[in-house]
C-alpha cells in the first residue's frame, strides 16, 4: 500500500497566506494547490510561489478549460515547469455552464470530449511536435485560414495532466488518459461510485488503477464534537448544492446522488432556489459533512485517514478551519504526525 500524502490548499493570497505555504513546505507537505473560480487565476499565484519554495509540488486545482486555449495552457505549463524546476502540475476541470458561459463568454458544451483533446494537445506541444489536431472541438491549424503547424521551441519537459472528474464518463475519461484524479464530495466509505468509473477507463486504455494518482479535497478540524462540527460543515454544503451549477446542470448534486443522498440534494435545492436557506443548510445530512472531512479528535482524524488510505487514495488536499494562522500550522503540524504514523503502520 502506497503511502499517504499531503497537500494544502491555498485560501489567500496575501503576505499571511504565502507564509503559511512556506511553513507548510517546512513542515513536510508534499503539495500546494491553487483554486480559479471568478476570483483569481491560478497559474500567477503559482508562479510567484516557485519562486519562494524549494520543494513541493505546485498544481492548479483547477485551470478553467475554455478560459484559455489549450496552446495557451501549455505555454503556461511549459513556463511553469521551467520556472518550479519540474515542480509544476496543471490541474484541469471543465467547470460549468454559469461560470464558462457567465464569466467566461464560452458556451459550455461536449465537456468530456474538450478534456479528452486539450489533454492531447497539451501533450503534443509538450513533446515538441509540431501541432495538428483533428477533433469535435478544436482543429489545428484552422481549417480555410492562414494558420501554420508549428513547433514549440521550449517543448521537452513533462508536463503532469490531472483532471477534475465527478461524472462517469469524466471519470473514465480520468482513468484513461490524465496522470492524475482531482476528487471532491469524496466519501471514502463510498469511493467505489468514483473509483469504479476510474478503474474502468484505466483498464480499457491498457492501465491501473495505480497508474493515477488520487487526491481528494477535505477540511481538517480537531474537535472533541464530531456531531457538531459534522452539522456546521454539512451546512456548509448547502451553497454548493444550491447554487453551484443550474437547475439542471449541478455537478456535485449528481455525484452526492450516485453515493445515495439524491432526495436529500433535490430538497436542499429547492429550499435553496426557494430562497429559504437556512432550511436549506439544515436539510443537508450531517453524514455529508463527516464523510468528506476529517473531523474529531486524533483518533478520529486518524481513522478517517486510515479509511482514505485504504481505498487507494494517495494526496489529500487539506484546508485547515481554524480561527487564526498560528493555529492552522499547529493543526497542520499535529496532522503531518499522525499521517506518518498511518504510513508506518
């Protein structure tokens, strides 16, 4: 069994949060991922910290596919790499339809099919070939136009794809092509609802499971009450089930239906889309919150690490609910230890 790993999450970009990026490095962590929403981009925070790190691992999590061509991301994945000493991991996710077509201006359609071939094209440019491409959504050079085939003069270093997948086609898609699994609404005691779709792609392209790396988003809170701390993060939920996506496309609300809670999203929803949120917030099952997370005390964390493990997962990637740095670290620090004694078990 492969040990587990652990990244952090990067929640500001201030003097304070760039500094806890560096402690965590000294504390042994083996990764930072850099979140894009509508706030930042996710490539200019990490190249500020290539230069500020000496050794972890530097990923998006994730690039918005559509916000930028996939010439574009290899151009800044090539720069990264050379900038981070092949630290750099480009982390990709299709997003979806209110934030591609409501901030982006792209519409947001074929998702599965736009992964498979930006993560061909980013392979090729990296490769050093000379770019041609056939597909559904990009044809390189330009069909009737002016546009040449050419040949990245900086190509050459790898370049890690990892994608963001929560539906089953994405999922085999992951399993198929990409070096690596962006999970999230990931609960251990039901991985085989990711797992499966991820195994199958894998197997029908003539790979393993293992040849991929999982990782998987959790919050981490030591607290001696479980069910309380459950209760607030399943709250939490609620923005994301109610307002994550339209009425008809939400990503996560399908991925928490497949792992047995589909009555119980449909109602957050539509108390959500009523207006009534602090209905909607109640109305999310606390074994939502617990599941997802690493909750209690260290025993508790420890279990819940030992059941992350044990599914085949190997980076967890870490926020850390505190109420003040100081104490992020500590907690950090106090997880660091009990995943070295899972790894030496």
């Amino acid at each position: 069994m492969s040990e587990l790993k652990v990244g952090v999450m990067v929640s500001s970009l201030d003097k304070v949060g760039i500094d806890f990026v560096r402690h965590a490095e000294q504390l042994g962590v083996d990764s930072v991922w850099v979140p894009e929403a509508w706030m930042y981009d996710a490539l200019t925070p990490l190249a500020y910290l290539a230069a500020v790190t000496d050794r972890v691992r530097l990923a998006t999590g994730v690039v918005q596919l559509g916000a930028r061509s996939p010439a574009m991301l290899a151009m800044s994945a090539l720069a990264m790499q050379e900038l981070s000493g092949g630290r750099f991991i480009l982390g990709i996710g299709t997003s979806g339809p209110q934030v591609m077509e409501g901030w982006h201006g792209v519409r947001f359609g074929r998702p599965v099919t736009r992964t498979s071939e930006t993560i061909d094209i980013v392979r090729s440019i990296a490769a050093g070939e000379r770019l041609t491409f056939d597909g559904s959504v990009y044809t390189l050079p330009l069909p009737d136009s002016q546009g040449r085939a050419l040949r990245s003069p900086v190509a050459g270093a790898e370049i890690p794809v990892y994608v963001a997948s929560m539906g089953p086609a994405n999922l085999r898609l992951t399993g198929a092509k990409a070096d690596g699994w962006i999970g999230t609404a990931f609960i251990p005691e039901r991985a085989d609802v990711f797992l499966d779709p991820i195994r199958s792609g894998a197997s029908e392209a003539g790979r393993s499971l293992t040849d991929i790396e999982l990782t998987t988003a959790v919050t981490l809170e030591f607290c001696e009450d479980v069910e309380e701390a459950g209760r607030r993060h399943a709250a939490g939920y609620a923005f994301t089930i109610g307002a994550m996506g339209s009425s008809s496309t939400n990503f996560y609300n399908r991925a928490f239906a497949r792992q047995g809670f589909a009555d119980a999203v449909d109602e957050v929803q539509r108390l959500w889309r009523d207006g009534d949120r602090d209905g909607a917030a109640a109305a999310v099952p606390i074994e939502i919150g617990i599941g997802t997370n690493l909750l209690g005390t260290d025993a508790d964390v420890l279990e819940r690490l030992r059941l992350h493990r044990g599914c085949g997962i190997n980076t967890l990637r870490v926020g850390i609910s505190a109420a003040d740095d100081h104490t992020r670290l500590d907690h950090l620090a106090r997880l660091m230890d009990l995943v070295e004694q899972l790894n030496r078990s």
